[in-house]
C-alpha cells in the first residue's frame, strides 16, 4: 500500500507541487493558530504569554454559561441564523426554477446580471445603504411616506425589527448568487427528460415537480447540511455594523460578544472559549444534520 502510495506521488509529482504552496498557506494560517486554543483553559496574561499563564480548565466555559448574556447571544444567534435557512434556502431554489423557464435568452441574461449585482457590494457598503434608506428623517422610504402623509417607523432602533431587517437585506444581496449554483445543476439535465415529458403531454409545473426538482435535491441537501454546520457562525461585520444601543438586545450575537470581550474588554480566554464552544456546536450540528440527510434522503456531505 506504501509503495503504491508513493509511485502515485511520484507519476504525479508536478501536480503536488503545485498543491505544495496552497498546502503551506493553509498549515500556517488555519492550523497552526490552533494552537492558540490553549488560552481557553488559562488565564491568559500576554505578559506571561501561553506557556508561562495560569491554566484553569474549563472555569472560561462555566463563567460563559452563568453569564447573562449567554441566553441572550445564544437565542439571537439561532433565531437570525434560523430565519436566514428558513427564508434564505428555499428562495434560490425558486429563483433557479423561474430562470430556468425563461425562454427569451436576452431577458435571461440581464435578469441573472440584475440579480447576481448586489453580491458585489461590500458589507460596508451595504450597511451604509441600509441606514440610509431606512433613516426615519431623510431615508428613501420616509420620504415616499411622507408623500402619502404616512410616518415611517425607526426601524434600526427598534430590537424587534432588526432581525427582519438583517435577514431580507442578505436576501436581497445574495439571492441571484445563491441560485447560480442551482441553475449549473439545472443545465447538466439531460434534454431527453423534457421531450419524454413534453411527449407525454407534461405541463411545465409537472417538468419542474417531477424533473427539475427531484434532479437537483442531491445538490439542495449538501448546501441545506453546509448551511446548518454554520448554525452559529452569524457573520460578524454586517450585523455589528447595524448594531446600536437601541436594537443591541436583539443584534447581539456569539461573533459581536467575542469580538467585544477579546478587543475591548481584553478577556481573551474568555472570548477564546466562546469561540472555541461556537465552533464545537457548529460541527456537531454538522455532523448531526449530515447523518440525518444520508439516513432520510441517500445524499449526505460525507
């Protein structure tokens, strides 16, 4: 087996080398800074730095779970990471399904380009559009409000609109990019389906429930277990971006409190083991959503 091994590297050897830089890349910057899981069981003083600290097991994890703020990142999390399978999974789907029945291929084109557009703006970019648009004063839909003699609600001071708020923005920008993964899918269906269908006298909707739909589940399920390992792994830039003291007790989550407790606060074991708990519930999530899937459906991630 050794020596089969090898003579494989050796065929093949231009092929490893050009995998060598990548390989180097990511054993530097992906797992040898896990290393620094460590600070999450010491109390962590740079200037002892990590060998010379005080290690005290899981004393960080405990002081998380007592904290107040555990119930509250926890539920904020899930319910925005949530909101986002439930509304943001299905839509694409729908998106690839209705371009995938548009006959005139010039309309096609620029409806994809029209929708893939917002993917390209910066989160940063995206945020600025967001508060702007939605200023209660000088937004745009405060002034078409106004038009009709209506007022528009602050929306970005209020906790309860702001996960409504976060969720249908990244709708917006990622939709037509999430739906392009869909339409490969659609594309690689072989022609001979539809004539059979068209044959025997299928309408479009029975093409698309019982050809489009069955042929890209396989495809739908790895991306529905992907979407799940990252339960709670909530973008941290958007929302702290959005975040204020208005809506702070719905917009903060696991990534902001991290973020807040390590680089404000400088409590780096603490905010290390809140990182550390986030990534060992999001791969058994992971691991739970990928058995499911094999056990019920056949097609699973691994």
């Amino acid at each position: 087996m050794k020596n089969k091994a090898f003579a494989n590297i050796k065929r093949h050897y231009q092929l490893y080398l050009l995998l060598l830089p990548s390989a180097i890349l990511l054993f530097c910057f992906a797992y040898l800074p896990m290393f620094g899981i460590v600070i999450a069981f010491q109390k962590y003083s740079p200037a002892l730095g990590v060998m010379g600290s005080k290690f005290v097991g899981f004393a960080n994890f405990l002081q998380f779970f007592r904290s107040y703020q555990f119930g509250v990142t926890i539920k904020n999390t899930l319910l925005l990471s949530i909101y986002s399978i439930l509304v943001g999974f299905p839509l694409p789907i729908l998106l690839a399904l209705m371009c995938n029945q548009m006959k005139t291929k010039m309309f096609k084109k620029v409806f994809q380009v029209v929708t893939y557009l917002p993917h390209f703006i910066s989160t940063m970019v995206m945020c600025g559009l967001i508060l702007i648009f939605l200023s209660p004063s000088s937004g745009l839909f405060a002034n078409l409000f106004k038009l009709f003699g209506g007022t528009f609600p602050n929306l970005m001071a209020s906790a309860s609109s702001f996960k409504h708020v976060y969720v249908w923005s990244d709708i917006w920008q990622h939709l037509g990019w999430d739906s392009i993964i869909y339409l490969a899918a659609l594309a690689g269906i072989d022609p001979t389906y539809y004539e059979a269908a068209t044959v025997d006298g299928a309408t479009t909707l029975q093409k698309i429930r019982f050809i489009d739909i069955p042929m890209i589940l396989p495809t739908a399920v790895v991306l529905l277990i992907l979407r799940a390992g990252s339960i709670l792994g909530i973008g941290f830039e958007k929302v702290f971006l959005l975040q204020n003291v208005q809506n702070i007790m719905s917009s903060e989550i696991i990534s902001t409190y991290v973020y807040k407790m390590g680089m404000q606060s400088m409590q780096y074991s603490l905010s290390t083991a809140i990182g550390l708990f986030n990534t060992v519930v999001n791969v058994i999530v992971l691991l739970a959503v990928n058995i499911i899937a094999r056990k019920f459906t056949d097609n699973s991630l691994f």
